[in-house]
C-alpha cells in the first residue's frame, strides 16, 4: 500500500521559499518554455527572486514540508503557476487553481500557447480563451492566448 501525501497549501515566505521556489519555476520553465531559450530564461531567474515572487501574492503548495509549487496573483491574474516536474499530474496544479478561484471568485492567466500541455491543463478546469497576442512582454514572437474563469 502507498501512502499518499496531502497537498497543503500555505502563505509564500521570502525567507524560506524564495529559492526554492524560484528553482520550481525554472525547472518548469526549462521543460514548458524550452523554447525561449535556456540562457534567457537562466537570466529570468533573477527577475522571478527579485521582482516577480516578492510583487505578488503568492502561495505555496506543500507535500509533507516540502513545496513542490506555487501560484502567485496580481489580484486576480495568475501571474504565475508552476509544480516542480517530478510532482506533475498530482493534483497539486489543480490544488492551487481551486485556491485561488476560491479567494479570488474569477481568475485570468496569459499561457504560451506552444505549451500545449499547460494550455490543455487550463482548458481542463473550464477556463476558456478570450484573446491571443503574436509577442510575448518582451516583444519576442512567442503567441500568447489570454484565458478565464469564473467560479
């Protein structure tokens, strides 16, 4: 028999979080946004420590003691969602969508939509497309869909 363990899902602590997490957000990032390049998103990684993480309200979802994701939101845009690779397909992405839909009441979210993988994960939970732009926030031309929900 497996045991299984619960998803919590707790306040960010810059204290104790914010490497770990920033590591979550990469090693994602490196298999979801391959194609942005390694050397750009290694130099985005101090933006996640230094602006991205801190700027926002962000919550952490925990295995035992161990965060294994995140999500953090700009009121009501998730300006970031991410699960350590070896934790995907868990529940715990899910965890945190339902956590913030529940503080929030509605939810948007800019995905890459070469990510297919994250793009089917959104659509999944009932949230649907409203817009897509040709270049990412750097004016890169990475196509960017714009999606909803509402509880």
């Amino acid at each position: 028999m497996t045991m299984t363990l619960e998803t919590e899902i707790r306040a960010f602590d810059p204290a104790t979080d914010l490497e770990r997490l920033s590591g979550i957000w990469l090693d994602g990032s490196l298999l979801a946004h391959a194609f942005v390049g390694k050397e750009r998103l290694l130099a985005q990684r101090r933006l996640i420590e230094t602006e991205y993480l801190p700027g926002a309200e962000t919550w952490v979802a925990c295995r035992g003691a161990e965060p294994v994701g995140f999500i953090s939101l700009l009121d009501a845009f998730i300006g970031g969602l991410f699960v350590a690779p070896r934790h995907h397909g868990n529940g715990i992405g899910r965890a945190l969508i339902a956590h913030a839909l529940t503080l929030k009441g509605e939810l948007s979210l800019e995905v890459y939509t070469a990510n297919t993988q994250a793009v089917a994960f959104y659509e999944a939970l009932g949230f649907r497309e409203i817009s897509r732009r040709a270049r990412d926030d750097e004016d890169m031309p990475f196509e960017n869909a714009c999606m909803i929900l509402k509880r």
